[in-house]
C-alpha cells in the first residue's frame, strides 16, 4: 500500500471516530462523571461528606473545559513524544544493523 492512501486511511478513521459519537447521541445531556458519581454515592448513603475539598475551584464551566482541554493536551503531547522516541530508536537499530552487515559483507 501507498503511504498516501494509508494517510488517507488513516485520516478517514479519524474522522469517522470524531463524528460519530457526535452523530450517535444528538440532543442527548452529556454530564460531568463527577456530579454522576456524587449523585450515585447520595443514593448509597445519604449524608455523605467528601475526605477534601478542591483548593482551588474553577470559576466556571469554560475554566473547567479549557483545564480538561490542557489536560489533554499535556497527556497526548507526551504520549506522542514517546511514541517518536521508541520509534527513532528503532528505526537508529535497523540503520546500525544493515550497516553493520554492509560492512561484514565488504
């Protein structure tokens, strides 16, 4: 296969990942896991006081997403580091070692 139509594949995947959830739930409420566990946990046992309480808490629903979306952001910047870093390291291996048979070969 062409490494443009496995990029082509491969953004395709993407996009289909992206709108699907977007298309399977419309008009549905999408809720917090957080206010979906503290209602679960006041079913259990009501009176429930939470160990701690937030240092700081966000102003607003934005201040929350945007920490989420940098979050986010943080996480797949390192994940995709490593990932680069493995691959190099294993592509510097297979470039040592077809040098090193060139050179047995010589």
């Amino acid at each position: 296969m062409q490494k443009s139509s496995i990029n082509i594949l491969l953004l395709s995947g993407a996009v289909i990942l992206s709108i699907a959830p977007v298309l399977m739930y419309q008009g549905k409420e999408f809720k917090a896991t957080d206010s979906i566990n503290i209602t679960a946990i006041e079913q259990v046992k009501p009176g429930y006081k939470p160990w701690f309480e937030p240092i700081l808490k966000p102003s607003g629903g934005e201040i929350e997403t945007f920490l989420f979306a940098t979050q986010a952001a943080i996480g797949s910047g390192v994940t995709c580091y490593i990932l680069g870093l493995y691959r190099g390291r294993t592509e510097r291996r297979k470039n040592d070692e077809t040098a090193t048979v060139k050179q047995h070969h010589d």
